[in-house]
C-alpha cells in the first residue's frame, strides 16, 4: 500500500521537474544596488529568516587603496536553526549563518549564493538533507524575488 | 482499492497532461535568458563575467549549432557551467533571443575538418595570436569585461584549448572568425595582419591540436579543515589571533556563531568566530573572480566539543569547483594552506 504512494510520488517528481543540481545561484537584478540591497534584506525577512549582519567588502578594500565598486555579503539565519545545527553538527559551522553576497556591476546589481549540492555527499544525514533542500529553495525563492522586484 | 487506483491514475493523467501542455507551448526565450545567462552576460548581451554576446561580428560568425554546443557543454574550468537539464526548446528559445540582438542571419557551416599545415599555423599563432589567447590558447586570466574591478581588456581573451569551446566550433567558424576579426575587441581581422585564407587554415589546423588544459582535473575534498587543540579556550583563541597576525592578515571582527540571532549576553561563548582579512590578496582573488567574495572574509571557529577545543574552517580547495574558473585553483590553494599553517601554528 505504501509503495503504490512511493511510485506516484517518483512518477510526479520526475514528469513535473527539471531542476537539477546547481553549485551557485546567481541572478542579475536591473535596480542600483542600494534599492537591490533593501529588496534583498526585504526578500530574505519575507522568508523567514534573521538579517545578522552585512559585511561591507567593498570598505575593506578601499581603505587599504583598492579601487572597487560596492560589495557587500548579507548573513542571515533562523535563530532556531543556527542554535540546534550549530550544536549538533559541529562541521558544518563553518558554512553558518547562510549568505549572499551583493555587488555593483555599473547600473545594475548581481547577487550570488552557494547551492548546497557540494556539502551532501559529506553530510549524509537525511534530516540534515532535508535541511539543504529547504535553505536551497529558500535562497532560490530570495534570489529570484530580488530578481523581479522593480 | 478502486478508490486509490482511481487517485492515481488521475494524478498521473493530470501530471502527463501538464507536462504535455507545457511542451506544447513555445518556451519564452527571452524570459530563459534573463533567469539562466543575464546574471552573466549581461541582461542586453554586453557581458559581465561572461563574454558579451551581443557583438555584430560574434552574431554574424556564431552557427545554432554552435551556441547550442555550448549551453550543452559550457566551458569547464572558464566560469561557463554546461546547461544539461534546458530541454532542446528551450535552448532553441534562447538562441533566437541571441539572434534578435542582430539583423545577420545564423551562419551554417559544415563540419569537414580544414586540411591546414598545423606546423606553420603554430608558428603564425605564436606570432600573432599568443599574447592574448596565451602560448597554449588557455585564453586571458580573471573574468569577463569589467566586473566591479578594473580590467585592462574589455574583454578577456577566451581560451581555444578549452574542451567545451574544441566540441562546439566547428572548423569553418573557427576560420570565418579568423577572417572577420571581432570589432569591439582587440581581435582584428587576420588579413589586417598581411595573413591569407590558406594561413587561416594552418592557424585552424594548428588549434585543434592544442594542448587541452591539465589544470581541469578536480578531486573531491572535505569542505572544511579542523584541528583539535591541546590547550584551552582562551589560550588556544589567544593562539589563532597570534598565527593569523603573523601572516599579515588583519582581525575585522570576532563574534560568536549565534551573535545577532539571541539576545545580547545570551550567546554561546563557546563558539566563537574570528574574522580575518588580507586586503592585498582579497583584490588579488576579487580580480581573478569577483564571486568568490562569497567565501570571504576569512574565518575562523573556535568551539568547545564533547572531545575538547578545536578550530574549523572552510576548505577553499574544495570550494574552487564551485565557480568552474581554473584560474582561481591557485589562489584557493594557497588559502588552504594558510589556513593549515594558521591552525597548525595555533593548535601546536
């Protein structure tokens, strides 16, 4: 009886998907960066999650002379998540908070982020699996509402 | 029973009749465009980390076949991810999206392979063609037309060795390019140099026994380095601090992995985070490829478990696979074994 449910639940997966795995994501969004970066902060409260901090790269750089546009790479979480992930799977601290980083490219602004896909065959646990696939989806959905966003 | 067969096979009738409606209607190349290859080349075409493709003479020059060869193989090693999962519509899609960008029409070429003398053509392509494709034709370092940084070309030089470019182009592209140049580029065209037709040839003879790149061999790693500590907390952070100072690098910041998530002297103390930075080699790497901010500034983590103190952190060799850019293989390497050194010298 429950294999039935296995199969139609294979059989949907594969006729109604294409995604496959991807290592970054990254979009172009056609607003200047300060209005990308508010859409950014905005998409990534609208899914839930924490803003920590934002890293100002670009600061860095030009203070010790370095000639760059701006760059920056926004830390978000779930403070639920980085509490019990960050206790239980001590490995994969160095990968929390998740981010994305946002820079000027002229007029326009890209943002990028790392899939989890290179992180699964060392984390094999399958709720920590289930966790990849939702921060996935999630920086997806972030990325590409930033992406749409006017 | 009935009633779960009935389900299912409505299910699967429903998700057939979808699947069949979506082929059915013309995927919108335009919209393909800007979610799989803006962020890249630029949501006209005029390039970013990817090389533009909106240039009259690439259009002109640049078959179906050939773009469709390169959403299908991408460019391993050069930033180009291959495309396997765009069905062939939607690719097609895409392509004539590219093509609107120019009145020439697709060129069709055949695939006979060009009888050149790949002796002489290695000596013309030394001669004229090394000093910006490189000696083996791995093409221009760092990304793309300015990105952010400043570049010195407009465009960088694509790399001919490269697998993904050798099983896309044909022989015939690979000489009509040659005779028109690439106006927008430092590419002219090869009878601008005092070159002829038969020297287009041996040139095209002598690219396709480049040398492909050696460097494109990946191997997979742990992602992260971690080293326990004999010592204790405090001394053992007073040690990391020690270590990443002696390298030149500069402390922006130390934090607890929680800060900003609990209140404010309710964080885990004992996970604690030290962020550090080297300006000179963060421009170095931002100049190679402006992505690999993702992975930066450098940290550190120091945090007590059930075995005792220990440090982690990221392994950037096995994060250079992520952006597909050879180039960038040094540098990760070379973070890697600053962060050994560091955390060798602090857990001593």
């Amino acid at each position: 009886m429950r294999s039935w449910r296995i199969w139609l639940a294979a059989i949907l997966l594969i006729l109604t998907t294409s995604a496959i795995a991807q290592d970054l994501y990254m979009v172009r969004s056609g607003m200047a960066f300060p209005e990308a970066m508010v859409a950014l902060q905005k998409a990534i409260r609208e899914q839930g999650y924490t803003l920590s901090r934002v890293q100002r790269v670009d600061l860095g750089l030009k203070s010790f002379g370095f000639k760059t546009d701006r760059y920056r790479v926004v830390f978000f979480g779930k403070p639920a998540e980085i509490e019990q992930l960050g206790n239980k799977y001590r490995d994969l601290v160095p990968y929390l908070p998740l981010k994305i980083a946002i820079f000027a490219e002229g007029d326009e602004t890209l943002l990028l982020a790392s899939s989890f896909h290179h992180l699964r065959p060392f984390f094999k646990q399958p709720a920590l699996g289930k966790q990849f696939d939702t921060w996935e989806k999630d920086i997806q959905r972030i990325l590409e509402q930033v992406r749409l966003a006017d | 029973m009935n009633r779960r067969i009935r389900f299912f096979c409505a299910a699967l009738l429903w998700a057939v009749a979808s699947t069949a409606s979506a082929q059915g209607v013309r995927p919108d190349g335009e919209a393909l465009y800007q979610q799989n290859c803006a962020a890249c080349h630029g949501s006209d075409g005029a390039g970013g980390v990817g090389v533009p493709l909106n240039l009259p003479d690439f259009l002109a020059v640049a078959s179906d076949r050939y773009l469709r060869n390169t959403l299908r193989h991408g460019r391993p090693g050069r930033v180009m991810p291959a495309f396997p999962s765009l069905t062939d519509e939607q690719a097609d899609a895409i392509i004539r999206t590219i093509r609107g960008w120019s009145d020439a029409p697709a060129p069709v070429y055949d695939s006979v392979r060009l009888k050149g003398d790949a002796r002489r053509g290695k000596q013309l392509f030394t001669e004229h063609c090394a000093a910006c494709h490189g000696d083996h034709g791995q093409g221009g370092a760092g990304t793309g037309v300015t990105f952010s940084r400043p570049r010195e070309a407009p465009i960088m030089a694509p790399a001919l060795n490269n697998p993904g470019f050798q099983q896309s182009v044909s022989d015939a592209m690979l000489k009509a390019t040659l005779l028109r140049g690439r106006r927008g580029t430092p590419m002219s065209p090869i009878t601008a140099l005092g070159l002829t037709e038969s020297d287009a040839d041996d040139l095209v003879a002598w690219l396709r026994k480049l040398p492909p790149d050696e460097r494109l061999a990946r191997t997979s790693q742990s992602p992260i380095i971690r080293m326990e500590s004999p010592y204790g907390f405090e001394e053992t952070l007073d040690n990391l601090k020690k270590a990443v100072t002696a390298r030149n690098f500069h402390i922006i910041r130390e934090q607890t992995l929680d800060s900003g998530y609990v209140k404010a002297g309710k964080e885990n103390k004992r996970q604690y985070i030290v962020y550090f930075c080297s300006f000179s080699f963060l421009n170095e790497a931002l100049s190679v490829d402006p992505r690999v901010g993702l992975f930066l500034p450098c940290r550190v983590t120091l945090q007590e478990t059930d075995k005792g103190i220990e440090l982690v952190t990221i392994n950037p060799e096995s994060l250079s696979h992520l952006f597909n850019n050879s180039e960038l293989d040094k540098y990760c390497a070379r973070m890697h074994r600053l962060y050994s050194e560091i955390l060798e010298e602090a857990t001593l």
